[in-house]
C-alpha cells in the first residue's frame, strides 16, 4: 500500500490555481507540471475527460451551438447609439465570445464589460447580426429541458447544479438567498475550498441568465450588486456553521455539514 501524504495548504492552494475546474486533480495536476502527462496519466484519464471538454463559457452559448440555434463564427453586435458605438464579438466553436481586439470572454457579460469598463447584462446587450436579435430574447424562445444524451461525468456535475430560473420580477434583483445553493454546489464539486474570485467567476457563468437587471447596479463601494450578494450570503453561511474561517485570505471553504448539505 503506497504511503499517505499529506499536502498543506499553500502547496494545496498552488495546486488548485493551476487546475481545470471540475477536471483535475492535485494528482492530474502535478503530473502535467512534472511532464508526466505522457505515461500513466494519459492512460488513467477518464473517458469521459477524452470524449468531453467542458467549455469554459457560457453553458447557455454552448447548448444554443449544440443545438445549432447560433453558428460558431456567428457575428454579435452591441450598438451603443447614445455614445455613437458599436462592437463586435463572434462566438467561437467552444461558446465564448471573441471580440475584435481578439480577447476571449467567458460569458456575454465579460465581454460587454471589457468594452464598456462596467458591468453590463451583456445578454441584453449583445444581438445576433444577422436578425438584431438580443442572445436574452433567443435564449428565451429555445431554452427547454436537456434530454440530450451526455457523458456520465456531466450527469453527474448537472446534479449539483440548481435550476437556473429568473427569481422575482425583471426589473428586481436575485434575493440574496438564491446564492447559496449555487455556492454550495461549487464549493462540493471543487472538494470544499475554492478561491474567491474564482468561485464567483464561476456563479456569475452559472446564474448569469437568471440575473435580473438590479444584479448590475453599482454600489457605493464600486462592486456590482450581484457579487455583493454573493459576499453577504458567505457571512450567513458562516453563522451557519457551514462555511469555516480560515486562515488564507480570499479563499471560501466548507465545513464538513457544508460538505454534506443538499445542494
């Protein structure tokens, strides 16, 4: 039986900054920065790593590829008639969205921001070229349940995925609330700690669709609504007993009834 070794936490913390997320494991991970990646871990790779690659984008710009309601290439603009601007972005093959600097953008909404230098509901904002319709309307006419056969690896990821509904009105804002399942469901695929930026990068990809347009006001401090929410909800989660105080600043990580909570 081959030795228990324990990894601290700056190591541990390396080791997650250069994984990808929800693929990787500290194993994986030091076998890439070892070149190891040649023997053993190719062979140990999952199938269901080698038949899927899990976009780093948007999940709803992937599924509308998927299912062929946008083209990869497709051609988006955001004509900002008040400031006599116009941008382009095109959609590439794995759901991002490159813009005419040729940065690549995660979500609709990182891409409007990098172009406006605030936050922007780039679903509204962006609208295919072709028939000046905004990604939110399409969205919104094709959005149906999932039947489509996929990999064991993303049925069992999609399971601790809360649905992705709006909350309240159009012109509200998402309760604090609706954040913590989301938290929670990321922190569990992450193994219970993740850091901070990299966590709510990850809520905004997920819930992006679901904000509503109070998600993007701007507050005193200079955050935007939404990722103030996501802050607060940490604090109650916290008092309740599922999120631990640690030592590592930015850094949210779950207790062991974090661990175990339903998502």
């Amino acid at each position: 039986m081959a030795p228990t070794i324990r990894i601290d936490d700056e190591v541990y913390a390396l080791l997650q900054s250069k994984a990808e997320a929800f693929v990787d494991t500290p194993n994986t991970v030091l076998r890439r920065l070892l070149n190891l990646a040649g023997s053993v871990a190719a062979s140990a790779e999952s199938p269901a790593r080698k038949a899927h690659t899990k976009p780093a984008s948007s999940t709803k710009l992937a599924r509308l590829l998927a299912e062929g309601v946008l083209d990869a290439d497709e051609h988006l603009v955001w004509d900002r008639r008040n400031q006599g601007k116009q941008h382009d972005a095109w959609i590439t093959d794995d759901g991002r969205l490159r813009l005419h600097d040729g940065s690549l953008h995660d979500t609709p909404s990182s891409a409007a921001r990098h172009v406006a230098g605030y936050e922007v509901n780039g679903w509204k904002a962006w609208q295919r070229q072709r028939d000046g319709k905004a990604l939110s309307d399409i969205w919104s006419e094709h959005a149906q349940p999932d039947t489509s056969t996929a990999s064991t690896a993303t049925k069992e990821t999609s399971l601790k995925v809360p649905s992705q509904h709006p909350v309240g009105r159009e012109r509200g804002q998402t309760p604090q609330k609706a954040f913590r399942a989301y938290i929670l469901a990321i922190l569990q695929e992450a193994g219970g700690r993740q850091e901070a930026d990299r966590l709510l990068a990850e809520v905004e990809r997920r819930m992006e669709h679901a904000f509503l347009e109070g998600d993007y006001r701007i507050l005193d401090g200079g955050e935007v609504r939404w990722r103030n929410a996501a802050r607060w909800e940490r604090k109650d989660m916290f008092e309740d007993g599922l999120i631990k105080r640690t030592e590592h600043r930015g850094v949210w990580e779950l207790t062991s009834k974090g661990m175990n909570t339903s998502t």
